[in-house]
C-alpha cells in the first residue's frame, strides 16, 4: 500500500490528509481498516484524491481485508453523499 501522493492544498488542516501522504504501509493499512479514514470523511466531504486512493488500492491490493476496507469506505461515502443529495433535493421542492 502506497501513501497517498497528490497536488492537495497542505494547508487544509485535514490531518488524515496528511497521515495518509507521510504514513508507513503498515500504519496506511490500519488507518483504512481500523475504520479512521471512513469515519473521518463521513464527517465531512472526501476529498477526490483520497477517493481516487481508496479506488486504486480496491483495484490493485492483494489482501482481499485491505480491498473489502476500501471497498466498504468508499460506498458507505457513495451512500452518504447521496442522502445529502436526497434530502437537498426534497427541501428545494417544500
């Protein structure tokens, strides 16, 4: 597992941001699948190059663990965001 490696705006504050471009594989590995990165970004928007991360290590990961932890990531941020959707969509129609 790679750190992340992206153009992102390192002024951001965004700590997991920045734990996943300095992180060793075996603390990538544990922020992924201890659940940091999920909970992290269900609090606030993913940014695209940490969902464009999680994509690439679903597709390329040998550990089927480390693959089914982003898997599961990044549909729990696709269901999320589409609630968000949902529910703006419904107040624009009140």
């Amino acid at each position: 597992m790679e750190p992340l490696v992206a153009e992102c705006d390192t002024t951001s504050g965004d700590s997991i941001e920045q734990l996943l471009k300095t992180s060793t594989c075996e603390q990538l590995q544990e922020l992924l699948c201890g659940g940091w990165i999920l909970n992290h970004y269900l609090m606030k928007p993913c940014p695209p190059n940490v969902a464009e991360w999680l994509f690439d290590i679903m597709c390329q990961h040998e550990d089927i663990h480390v693959v089914s932890c982003a898997y599961q990531a990044l549909w729990a941020f696709l269901l999320a965001g589409s609630e968000v959707r949902n529910l703006s969509h419904r107040d624009i129609g009140s």
